[in-house]
C-alpha cells in the first residue's frame, strides 16, 4: 500500500489486491472428486497449503452447482488459473481457487445458532 500511495497513510479510495496474483500455489485435488460428480455450493474441491499450520479449502462458491466437467491434476498454478469446470444446464463455467463476496452481503446459511452454544 505504501509503494502505491507514495506515503506511510493510506488514503481514501485506494484498493489493492490481497493476494500475489502470480505466485504459484500447490494445489491437490480432494480424493473424493471426480470428473462426472454433481457438485453444489460449499463441496470441497480440493485444498491449497499456504504453510504448515494452514491449509486452505477450495471450495464451490455459494449458490452455484453443477456436474464437474474438467479438475486440474495436482500442481503449482496461480489463483487465477481455472482449476476445474462445472456444467449446469448445458452452460461451462470455469473456476479458480478463489472468488470475491462482498463484505455487507451475508454469506448463504442452512441454520443460524445461538451465540452460547
């Protein structure tokens, strides 16, 4: 942010990218998931290792289903590289390892609990 704004403050309106879009990320596919399974908001597709504590899930976003027409094998890719394919009432759409969600839009849920459980 600081080589963007020219200063040590971080003005109004400016906007960067939180991740390196050109760093290569290894990316292993879930043992569960194969080309011709039906898939649906929130299934894993498969996991990306940031370091050792972490492990991210690549997972379908929210609202969105289909038959897996194409997965990447295991490999180092960017985040913008299409990992897999989903066909849906016979439109393709690719995707990658991540997607946007705006902050004020909650994210779809099947039941909300209590916060003393």
């Amino acid at each position: 942010i600081e080589a963007i704004s020219k200063s040590i403050f971080i003005p109004r309106g400016i906007t960067t990218v939180a991740l390196d879009r050109a760093k290569n990320w290894e990316f292993v596919p879930a043992d569960d998931v194969q080309v011709g399974d039906p898939v649906s908001g929130g299934d894993i597709i498969g996991t990306v290792k940031e370091n050792n504590l972490i492990r991210h899930k690549i997972m379908v976003p929210p609202k969105v289903s289909g038959t897996i027409t194409k997965i990447l094998p295991a490999g180092h890719y960017t985040i913008e590289t299409d990992i897999y394919e989903l066909e849906d009432e016979g439109t393709t759409k690719s995707y990658g390892m991540f997607h946007s969600w705006p902050v004020r839009v909650p994210r779809p849920t099947t039941e909300k609990l209590a916060g003393d459980t």
